[in-house]
C-alpha cells in the first residue's frame, strides 16, 4: 500500500508514454512550442511494463494511458497489451484522432474507458485551439467508440474567453448518447498565459446549466470515493456530466493518483514542483520502491504546497511546473 504522510493511499498511476503530441493546444503546449527530451532519456516499452508492474506490485490497482498523445507512438500497441497482462483496470486519454487504428488492441487488452479531450463542437473553433483541422476525424471516433460499447468520457477544458458558449452544447449531447462530459477548469501550467478571470467555476457552470435546463431538472448524482468530478445529470438524459474544479474547489483530501511523466519522473501531485528521477534509479539497477514510498510521502496536503494560489505572482511562490504536455494530461 502507497501512503503518504496525511494516509492517503495511492493506488492510481497515470503514465505518459510519450512528450509528442499531433495537436497544439495552446493551454497545454506553448506557442513557442517545448523542447524535448533527448531520446535516450525517455522510457523504453520495456521499461515502462517493468516499472509499471513494480507500481501494481505495491498495490496500484488502476493504469491510464498519456501523453502528448500516446497513441502517436509507436511502440503504443505493445505497452497496452503488455499493461493489459497486469490485474489492473486500464484506461487511457486521447485526442481521438488516432482511436480507429487501434480498437482491436483495446479489446485485446480490456482497455474500455476512454477519454476523449474536446474542447469545442464548432469546426472553425477547433482549428483556433489546436492549429489542426480534424474535427470531424475526432468526433468519428467518438461515434465509432459509443457503436463499439467503449465507456467515453469527453474532457472539456472550460475558458471564459474561449468556449463557455459551448456548456449547454456539450450537455445536450448526453441526451441520446450515455457519455460523461467532464468539464475541466483552466488550470496553470509552464506557458500557457494562466490568470483567474479565464477560470469558470462549477458555481458557474451549475448556475448557467440550471438556467438553461432548469433547477428542477439538474439531478446531482453520487460521487465515488475517488473521483475528481462532482457529477451531475439533466433528468431523462442518458448520460451525464462532471465539473473538476483543480483550481477553486480541489479535491486533494481524496487523491489517489500519481504521475508519471514519459522520461521517467514520478510527480506525486500534478501541481508539484519536485519530482523522483525513476528511470535513473531503475537504470542504474536499484530498487525503485523505496524511491516510490520517499516521493509519496512528501506530497503535500494540498495543490502541490502553493500556498497562494490565489495570487501566481505571489513572491513566496517560487512556482515551477513543466508545460502540461510533459507531465501527461
């Protein structure tokens, strides 16, 4: 059992597999783009089962696939038929893009849940936040996931001054399809131009869906003992919505996860500044447990220790994070 200080157990791995990525969101890379890691210093498909399999062996019971986009590498058809072997239940995040190539390897390995990141329903809005055209590619795939009985969840990262016309939209399309959207407030990272007046809180999103489908109709559903999402459902709709507020109502008291980035650095919070060098330590032939159980007992209580959140330019801050495109989305 991974526990930290505060009894916290962990028994959830996120693992990005690759820095690379066939979009270029503006919140998760930056314009200027990133410089990535060197090749040699990233996780080989052997490693990653190898390292993967010690998580499980400490009591990991769940593994989510990453990126960039993981399915852009290509060795992803061996890592998740390889983790499929493991007895944990496996998920994984996408852009969608990809998705169509890879259905039979997900049956394989009982790979079921899906989470598909869309921030917008509009072809020309699409294009402003990734600089790609593949819309209709992205929303194929989803059609194509729902007919194969794939679980799909569609991320939606909420900004007021880019998609907050678009919550009713996306809520609507639970109507006839049993898919969760899940609602993700705009959070900081390395060069993504973060500020509070982008944020839309789930007071907010609560309050325009209330309005738009009514009070009555706005069904609160029970939570998980995990979950990130406080989860919602518009009555007779067949499926549902979550709203993840990282930023103005944390959910750090019930964490389990833990990341771990594509060149092999465990992050034991997605807000830290620290991270453990794993790889180095498994190359170098040591035991990597011990190095597992030191990282998640210093995790802080909450937001990775940012004390002022609130306020980014705080002086006491000395905050510093990867781009969200190297820490694995």
């Amino acid at each position: 059992m991974i526990l930290d200080q505060f009894q916290r157990k962990h028994d959830y791995l996120r693992i990005s597999i690759t820095e690379r990525c066939n979009l270029r969101c503006f919140y998760c890379m930056p314009e200027a783009g990133v410089a990535l890691s060197p090749k040699s210093t990233l996780m080989t498909y052997e490693e990653i089962l190898q390292i993967a399999r010690t998580f499980v062996d400490m009591g990991v019971r769940k593994i989510r696939l990453t990126g960039g986009e993981p399915l852009v590498r290509k060795e992803v058809d061996f890592i998740i038929k390889g983790l499929g072997n493991l007895p944990v239940e496996l998920a994984m995040t996408s852009n969608g893009i990809l998705v169509h190539q890879h259905l039979e390897t997900f049956k394989q390995a009982g790979l079921q849940k899906i989470n598909i990141s869309l921030d917008t329903l509009r072809p020309d809005r699409f294009v402003q936040i990734t600089k790609r055209n593949t819309y209709s590619k992205v929303w194929q795939n989803i059609v194509l996931l729902q007919k194969q009985g794939f679980k799909v969840k569609i991320n939606v990262v909420l900004m007021n001054d880019v998609n907050l016309d678009e919550i009713q939209d996306f809520i609507l399309l639970t109507k006839q399809m049993p898919i969760q959207i899940q609602f993700i407030e705009f959070m900081p990272f390395d060069g993504n131009a973060w500020d509070w007046s982008r944020v839309v809180s789930k007071q907010e999103i609560l309050g325009l869906t209330g309005a738009y489908f009514g009070e009555a109709n706005l069904l609160k559903i029970e939570d998980g003992p995990n979950d990130t999402a406080s989860n919602y459902q518009i009555k007779d709709h067949k499926g549902s919505f979550g709203i993840i507020s990282t930023v103005s109502n944390p959910f750090c008291d019930s964490c389990n996860r833990l990341r771990l980035t594509a060149n092999g650095h465990l992050k034991n919070c997605l807000f830290s500044n620290t991270e453990s060098d794993l790889l180095g330590a498994y190359r170098r032939g040591e035991d990597i447990r011990p190095l597992i159980l030191e990282t998640v007992k210093a995790k802080e209580k909450e937001r990775g220790g940012w004390a002022h959140f609130e306020d980014p330019e705080h002086p006491d801050n000395q905050y510093k994070n990867r781009s969200m495109i190297l820490i694995g989305g």
